[in-house]
C-alpha cells in the first residue's frame, strides 16, 4: 500500500530517498537512493545517479547505478552510465553503454 | 486511474520538486515544491514542507507551506497545517490544527475588483472636475427662476468655487511628481 510509485505523468526533479521499493513510470532528474528494489518501468526516464539494492531497467536510464544485490536490463531497457553489481544481467536487445564493475 | 496513481510511500523522502497530471498520495516526506493538475492526498503520518499547488488537496498530515487550489482544500481531523490556502473552497474539519491566511474566490475576481476600484478612484477625480463647472453656471441661471430655495444656492455657490480651485490643483501636484519619474529614468539613461 505505502510502496512508492511515480505515476506516467509525474516529474520529480531532486532527491528520492527510501526504506522501500520504488517503481518509476515517469520522470526522474537528481539522485534516487532506495533500500529496497528499484524498477524503472518502460516508458519511464530517469537522469539520475541511482542507489538500491536491486535495480530492473525496463525503460530509459542515463546515469551511475549502484546495485548491492543484482542490476538487470530488460530488453526494452536503455541505460548510459556506469554500473556497479554483484550481478549483472543485460538481456537480449537491451542497450547499454558504459563501464561495469562487479566486484562489489 | 489507479494504475497511474502515483505514491510516495511512508519511508521515501523527495527532495525537489514534483510536478505533473497525474493524482499523487504522499505518505512519506516531501520537501521543495509539489506541483500537480489533479488531487493530492498528504496522508495521516506524511511530513510536507513545500509550497503545493493543484487541483484539489485533502490534507491529513502534516503540511508547512502554502497550498493553491483551483478547486477545493480539506483539512481532515489529523491535519496540522502552517501555510496560506488559496481555493474557491476550503474546508476545514473539527481536530484540525491550522495556523496562516485563507483566501477564498477566484484570483481573477479579486483583480478585477481591484482594477474597477482603481478605474472608480481615478474616474473621480476628472469627473468632479467636470461636475463643477456647470454647478457654477447653473444657479446664474436658475436663481431668479425659484425663490425659495435661493438661500441654499449661495452656500453651493460658495462651496463650488472651492472645488474649481481644488481641480486644477491636482493636475499641478500630478505633474509636480511627474518629474521625479523623470529624473530617475533620466538619471538612469544617463
């Protein structure tokens, strides 16, 4: 009920922080640090340095990701940044430009 | 529309600003500023510190900040609220806690009643102008038609003289603060 969702026509310029999942359908410019899952929904545009546990790509991303647990591009995610994972999956016909380090 | 609901959940803290079409429901913290054109909901434990605007607010936490509505404002039971409210409707529910300035009605009436008080003041002025002339005239004219109301015409004769005196004064002290316009663009162009 009190899981965090930011709605197809919504813009949050700033700083996202939280204790719990986020879902992102909209747009997103700052910083996004969560405790818990992050997914970027298709359709959703984020420009954001980006912090959580584990982070589902499925729409745009362009900045750093910094995942504890596992970091997943779907394949109709696009991300420009770099990324920092214990697990990286990038599926079939996803896009990605940037540096990985797995060696968290 | 459920699905486009957008939710700040109780541990997600936004720092920034929100704007956007969609409803949104704030459980969490938010601070900066929350612009959007459909219904906020800051619910029962939420923290706001931001100016709001939208098209209705029902508040039931905690909100520091003006709201702007363009259609209604609730305070329920649980709110706690310092900021202005600007809405055509606001309501405000026993156990509430609210401490600023409310405005009700449309802006653009508040407007439009400000420039037609400013239209009435200056249409004044001109118009006394105007009246007094024919006020002088008239009881050269009219005088020697009606006695009895002849004593009452030499105090509104007495009295319009004044007035013609006064009229073109006020051109004079219009023109008197004219200049200190004109010195200060002319000072600036300079």
């Amino acid at each position: 009920m009190a899981n965090t969702v930011i709605g197809t026509n919504i813009t949050i310029e700033g700083e996202i922080r939280g204790e719990e999942s986020l879902t992102i359908l909209g747009t997103v410019k700052g910083k996004v640090a969560v405790a818990q899952g992050l997914i970027i929904e298709a359709g959703a545009n984020v420009e954001a340095d980006v912090e959580a546990q584990s982070v589902t790509i499925a729409g745009k991303l362009m900045g750093n990701v910094v995942a504890r647990e596992r970091l997943e591009v779907r394949p109709e995610g696009r991300m420009v940044g770099d990324a920092k994972a214990a697990r990286f999956v990038i599926a079939d016909g996803a896009s990605f430009k940037g540096n990985v380090d797995m060696d968290v | 529309m459920a699905a486009k609901q957008t939710v700040l959940g109780q541990g997600t803290h936004v720092v920034g600003e929100v704007r956007g079409d969609d409803a949104l429901v704030v459980y969490g913290r938010v601070e900066g500023r929350i612009q959007i054109s459909e219904e906020l909901t800051i619910e029962p434990g939420a923290v706001v510190q931001a100016d709001v605007e939208a098209k209705s607010v029902v508040v039931s936490g905690v909100l520091v900040g003006s709201i702007v509505a363009t259609l209604s404002v609730r305070l329920t039971s649980k709110a706690r609220v310092v900021g202005s409210i600007s809405a055509p409707s606001v309501g405000i529910e026993a156990g509430a806690a609210y401490r600023g300035r409310i405005e009700m009605g449309d802006v653009d009436v508040q407007r439009s009643a400000s420039a037609s008080a400013d239209k009435g003041r200056s249409a004044t002025v001109p118009a006394a102008a105007a009246k007094a002339p024919p006020r002088l005239a008239s009881p050269s004219k009219v005088a020697p038609a009606t006695a009895p109301t002849a004593p009452a015409r030499p105090a509104t004769v007495a009295a319009a003289p004044p007035r013609t005196v006064s009229a073109p004064i006020r051109p004079t002290t219009a023109v008197a603060q004219q200049p200190a316009w004109a010195r200060k663009k002319a000072t600036k162009r300079r």
